[in-house]
C-alpha cells in the first residue's frame, strides 16, 4: 500500500533497522524495488532523483505508474522525490501524487536552507505528504576537501529540525555521494549525537561502498534510511557485461533485460539483510 514514510521511520528507529532506498529510473527498477520488498514483506521506499527524470521516464508518468503499482501492493511502499531542488519540483511531485518529497538546500547558506525547507513543508503538511531536508553536505567523490569540515554539525542539525519541523533529516556524517573511494571514515560519534539531539528521524546518503561494517552500524544506530543508488546501478549492469558471448544470450533483449532485474533484486536483498530491516 502506499504510504509515506512517517511510520516506517518510526519503525526503524524504535526497531534499530533502516529502510533502503536505492533511486530508481525506469519501468525495471522500480518494479524490482516492488517485486524484492513484496516477496519479504518489507517496507520500502522507492524514490527518483530530479537529476535523473527524463532520462527514461518523467515525473509524470512516474508518478502515475509508481502510485498505480503501489497500490497493488500488500507491504509499505513510499513514494519519494529525491534531491528536490526547489519548491517548484517539490511541489509538483506532491501534487502528482509522491508521499514524499525531499527538498536539498545543504548547498545554501543556514538561512535560506531553513526558509526553503519551511515552504516546502508547509505546502506538503497541508497535503499529508513528508519532506526530507538535509543540512551538512553529503561529499561527492570530487571533493577533496577534510572530511572533519563536511560533519553535520549537532547544534545546527537540532536548530534546523526545530525551526522547519521536516519530517527526516540527511545528515553528513563521513559516506560521498558515488561510489567511495578510499577508506571510508564514518564518525559514528557525531551519529549518536545527532540521533541524541535531533527530534526527527536520521537518514543516510551515499551509502555507495561505504563498507558493510560502516553500513551495518549506521542502520542498527540511529539511520533510519540509507541511499544506495550506485550500488544498485552497478548490480544492475554487471550481471549484463558477465553474460557470456553465446548467440542466444548476449543477443537476446529479454536475458539482458532479465539479468540486470535480476542484479538489482540482489542488491535490495542485500541491503535488507544489511541494514536489518523488519516487516512493519
Ligand atoms: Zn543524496
């Protein structure tokens, strides 16, 4: 059924598990997020990035196929527009139907992050629908900057849940956006003070390669969402590029198809089992 995600975070932060979310783009990926959370009988969230609407599929019929398939569904199914940009796509997808909207000021100066996030909340809250924010930017792999400068900083996290009442909160605590590369350093410290001190529910980006320690203990101390849109893509293709060069399988559209699905249901299963989610 299609839900937002208010009861399930409260789930999983309760529950010590976390919810994955992997961003799909296409007809495929988003019925291999419904098939693999149906089969286990587990929440999900399935999301689309603004950056990657149009690539094969627009907002619109998003939203119609997403919500048309949810519906079908048995198990708690979240409908999210990652990486919002501005009221106006916020306020779209709200509109069409999403149960939730994330709107990503990090970029923006403290003030206008707040003022931002607080419009697009009050536009949703009026229509049943939850915003994620997100303060302290989450790297991408073409910074080079000290990850110490980049941590979601604890006063500023709590000050910011308080003054534009989000229902989620993505903070920085050491993962890039992107796959990592080098060691990834999570600052699980800041993670529990941040869960101590904010008064919504946690969630993770870039949890690509971030390591399945580091990914395990966010989930079980305080995430309760973690993004793993690279990961998934990657299982999506490498399953293809192993295909053999035999005449009835590269050559056949329905075994390339049907490989990469299957890729992607293995990498959601992995993440379940990863991130310890239970059925809500
Ligand atoms: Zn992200």
């Amino acid at each position: 059924m299609l839900v937002t995600s208010k009861e399930m975070f409260e789930k999983a932060v309760a529950g010590h598990f976390a919810v994955p979310s992997a961003n799909f783009v296409d007809e495929d990926s988003l019925k291999a997020h419904l098939a693999v959370s149906e089969e286990l009988n587990l929440p999900i969230i399935i999301a689309i990035a603004e950056a990657h609407l149009n690539a094969f599929i627009t907002l619109e019929d998003a939203a119609y196929y997403a919500k048309y398939l949810a519906e079908k569904t048995t198990n708690p199914v979240c409908l999210h527009l990652d990486h919002g940009s501005s009221f106006e796509v916020c306020k779209k997808a709200i509109d069409l139907g999403f149960t939730s909207v994330m709107i990503d000021g990090s970029m923006k100066p403290f003030e206008e992050n707040v003022a931002l996030t607080k419009s697009v909340v009050e536009y949703a809250h009026e229509k049943g629908v939850v915003v994620e924010a997100e303060i302290g930017h989450v790297a991408s792999n073409f910074d080079k900057s000290d990850p110490n400068a980049i941590y979601t900083s604890v006063e500023e996290a709590k000050a910011f849940a308080e003054q534009t009442q989000c229902d989620s909160l993505a903070v920085s605590i050491g993962t890039a956006h992107g796959f990592y590369k080098g060691t990834p350093v999570i600052n699980f410290e800041r993670l529990h003070e941040l869960k101590e001190a904010v008064p919504c529910p946690l969630v993770l980006h870039g949890g690509s390669g971030s390591g399945d320690d580091n990914l395990n203990r966010c989930a079980t101390e305080g995430i309760a969402k973690v993004n793993v849109y690279s990961d998934f893509m990657a299982s999506a293709a490498r399953p293809v590029l192993a295909l053999e060069n035999k005449e009835a399988e590269v050559d056949d559209y329905y075994t390339i198809k049907n490989a990469s699905i299957d890729g992607m249901k293995d990498c959601l299963k992995y993440c379940y089992k990863l991130f310890e989610t239970k059925s809500i």
